[in-house]
C-alpha cells in the first residue's frame, strides 16, 4: 500500500491489517517507533477541521516527525495551479502529505504526480480514515465487525456511507442505508460494489437487529446552501430512543462528529453513548498512526 486514497482501493487484508495495527498503536502510545525520525508531513487542508487535524497532527509528531499545516489559503489546490505542479513541488520538498478537500480526483492526481505517500484525509467521495476508525472501534465494543449488522441513518450519499459501501463489500458484513430518496446512495456504486447493502427510506426497517447504528451531520461542509431542504427532508432520519428500541440489545451507536443533539441524533441517546462516541474519535489518531507507519514502510 503505497497511499490511503480510498477504502475502496484496499483489499480486505489491508484494512484488517491496519485495523490490528491500531489496536498496536493504542496500546504502546509513547513507545511507538519512531518512524517518521527526519521526516516533514505536510496537511493540506481545503476544509477544515478539528478531529481529522488534531488526530494527524498529534500522530505525526508522536511517530518522531514534523509536520506543516497549509491551509485553503495557503495553497494553490484546486484554485488554478494544475494539481500535479503542486504534486510535484510538494513531492521534492516533503516525506508525505495528508489531504483533505472537495474532489476525490485531486487527492488521486496528487498522489500520482508527487510519489510521495499520500493520504485522503476526508473528499466528498470518501472518508476512509473514519471508517477505520469506526471498524476499530466495532471491534473493540462488539469483538469482531464480521457477521455483524450496521445500520447509516441520514445522508446516505455522502462520503461516510459510501466508504461504509467499500467497507462491506471487503469484508463481507451486512450494511443497511436508511435515506430519504433524494439522499441514497448511487445505486450504481451499490451494484458496483457487490456488497450486501439494502437501501431504504424506512428506519425502523434499517435498524431492526442492526449491531451498529450509525449517522452523520446532515450539513455537510460545502452544502450550507441547502440547509434548510436538507433539514425538512432529513428530518425524519434520526436516531432516538424510539429508534433504538428496534436494534439488537446493547447495540453500539457511532456517529463521527460534530454531532448536532436533536437533529440527527437526540441528546438522550448521545449521551448515553458517549463514552463509545469519543473513543471512535480518539481511535483516529491510533488507526492514522498506523497507516501512516505502514505507508512509510512501503515507501
């Protein structure tokens, strides 16, 4: 594996690889090898961020590196310069770069043009550091993600979902999409895919037995002019105590934050499924750490 850009560019073995290594790298925090000794990372970030930031940030400089933050205004990506001039400035100045942006074809181009080790960081094809994260943390509340049930509710076009598609279709668990119609996924990316994914508008259908529920912001950055469609159509699509009633006892509620409490998901259930919560968010540093270990490796 020479970059992160999707999951699904990765064989089921890689992400169980990375997954175990995770696990490694949360368990030896500040005994990790120093990987990264003389090495400079650049972050490049056209939107921003706290937990996608913080967690590389921390995990750079905890691997023995530096790195460099460049913000949508201190860079040319995407805004006129051709996205492989920058790969090929970038790729003579620095060991690896973290990108996160709009298109899912510039963190592709860049990767190709800098042969430097590259890492998606969030596009709005996918999220592949999240659902890392998120398997991780499956595996630590429930034992393995395999045979289970994991039930999106909300936006099931954006990138979360769909790198849950990618996820699925590698390793084989069963992922159910409840949307409104106007928000389901691509079905050409469902049967492309292969995986067992049932789409719907019902939630309660979605949730029934489902191991794992999970949603998302409804207002994703760069969709602020569609607020207040996406809030009446998306509505209905929230997880709440009635909601749970239908999962399987001591299901596991993930959601990846920011949470917004009494939209997508209700202040009651958040809470009481915090502590799960924001271990998924600080298990993106330990996962991040170990596919930033692993790149480096094969580079």
């Amino acid at each position: 594996m020479k970059h992160l850009l999707s999951i699904e560019a990765l064989t089921a073995g890689e992400i169980r690889s990375l997954i175990a290594q995770g696990h490694e790298m949360k368990r030896m925090r500040g005994k990790e090898p120093q990987v990264l000794t003389g090495q400079c990372w650049a972050m490049m970030f056209a939107k921003n961020s706290t937990r996608t930031r913080v967690s590389f940030e921390v995990g750079v400089r905890e691997l023995g590196g530096r790195v460099m933050f460049l913000s949508a205004n201190d860079i040319q990506l995407g805004r006129g310069e051709p996205i492989k001039d920058t790969a090929r400035v970038m790729g003579r100045m620095v060991h690896g770069a973290i990108i996160r942006t709009f298109a899912q074809r510039d963190v592709e181009e860049f990767a190709e043009f800098s042969k430097i080790p590259t890492i998606n960081a969030l596009t709005d094809a996918e999220h592949p550091c999240q659902i890392l994260a998120d398997l991780m943390t499956i595996e630590e509340r429930l034992g393995s993600y395999d045979d289970r049930v994991v039930c999106f509710i909300g936006d099931g076009a954006c990138n979360v979902p769909i790198s849950w598609i990618w996820a699925a279709a590698r390793l084989g668990f069963e992922l159910r999409i409840a949307a409104p119609k106007v928000f389901q996924p691509d079905p050409e990316i469902v049967k492309r895919s292969g995986a067992k994914v049932f789409v719907t508008t019902d939630c309660a259908e979605a949730a029934r037995g489902a191991d794992v529920v999970y949603t998302d912001t409804w207002i994703s950055m760069g969709k602020e002019a569609e607020v207040e469609y996406r809030m009446a159509q998306l509505a209905p699509y929230k997880i709440d105590a009635a909601l749970m009633e239908n999962a399987k006892p001591g299901a596991v509620v993930l959601h990846c934050l920011p949470a917004y409490r009494g939209k997508e998901i209700s202040e009651e259930i958040m809470e009481a499924h915090a502590t799960t919560i924001f271990d998924e968010a600080e298990n993106r540093l330990h996962v991040q750490k170990a596919v930033i270990a692993g790149l480096v490796a094969e580079a």
